[in-house]
C-alpha cells in the first residue's frame, strides 16, 4: 500500500483542504480581517449617524409639541372663541349686549331707590317730623324759591 506518501502529509493535505488554506493565502487572510474591521468600524459610525439624526428629528418633535402648547395657552387666554362668536353671528351678540345693557340700567335704578329709601327712613327716624319740614324749609329758602 505504499504509493510513496506518508500518512501524516496525507492527513496534514486533508486538513489544509478542508480548511482551505491551500487556495487561501496569509495576505488575502490579513486583508479579509481589515475589511471585516473596517466593515464593523462603518456600521458603528453609521449607528452613532443614525443615533444624532434621531436625537435630533426627537429634539425638533418636542420644540413643536412646546409650540403647539404655547400657541393653546395664547388662544385660551385671548378669548379667541368669543371673538369667532362676534364673527360669526353679530346679531346675536347684540341682543345678548342689549339684554345685559337692559338689565343694568334696571339694577342701577333699583339700587338708587333701595338708597334713597333707606336715606329718607334715616333722615325720619333723626329728626322728628316737625324737624323734616323745617329741614325742607331750610332747604327752599338757601336755594332762593
């Protein structure tokens, strides 16, 4: 059985084929490693890109979210609805204001006679009913009627 190979480079052949380290030499080895290192450096680089662009699209999504707050602060606090309502139906609101207009005028008037009433049953109960009509006397006479 002896062709002339030893047993031992027959098995040293075998695992270099199955290894493949006769078509592969060192160098393309030592250059498929520095791709690989370069390929993994990219991706990182790549990740952390990625990672600025996204802390940047979050920073520009929460500048307009406090936009948009702000913006409904100054609408709630300018009474924007009311002046829509003006716009829109003014008739309405001038009914409304003729309404409240009515209303006051008759406030004030019951508030000046509830004054004037309670002035008089003052006056009444301070002077004696003689005392009021010198009171008035007085009164006519200072005027010059």
């Amino acid at each position: 059985m002896s062709s002339g190979h030893d047993p031992r480079s027959v098995m040293s052949a075998i695992e270099n084929l199955a290894a493949k380290r006769h078509v592969i030499s060192q160098e393309s080895l030592k250059a498929k490693e520095e791709l690989d290192h370069q390929k993994r450096s990219n991706d990182e680089s790549r990740q952390v890109e990625v990672d600025k662009r996204w802390d940047k699209k979050l920073a520009i999504i929460e500048e307009f979210n406090e936009s948009v707050a702000l913006m409904m602060s100054i609408f709630q606090n300018s009474r924007f609805d009311e002046l829509a309502l003006v716009a829109s139906n003014p008739a309405r609101v001038l009914l409304i204001n003729l309404m409240i207009g009515i209303l006051r005028g008759l406030g004030f008037a019951v508030g000046f006679l509830l004054m004037v009433l309670v002035a008089l049953i003052a006056i009444k109960q301070a002077l004696p009913a003689d005392g009021l009509v010198t009171l008035i006397r007085l009164i006519h006479s200072a005027t010059g009627q």
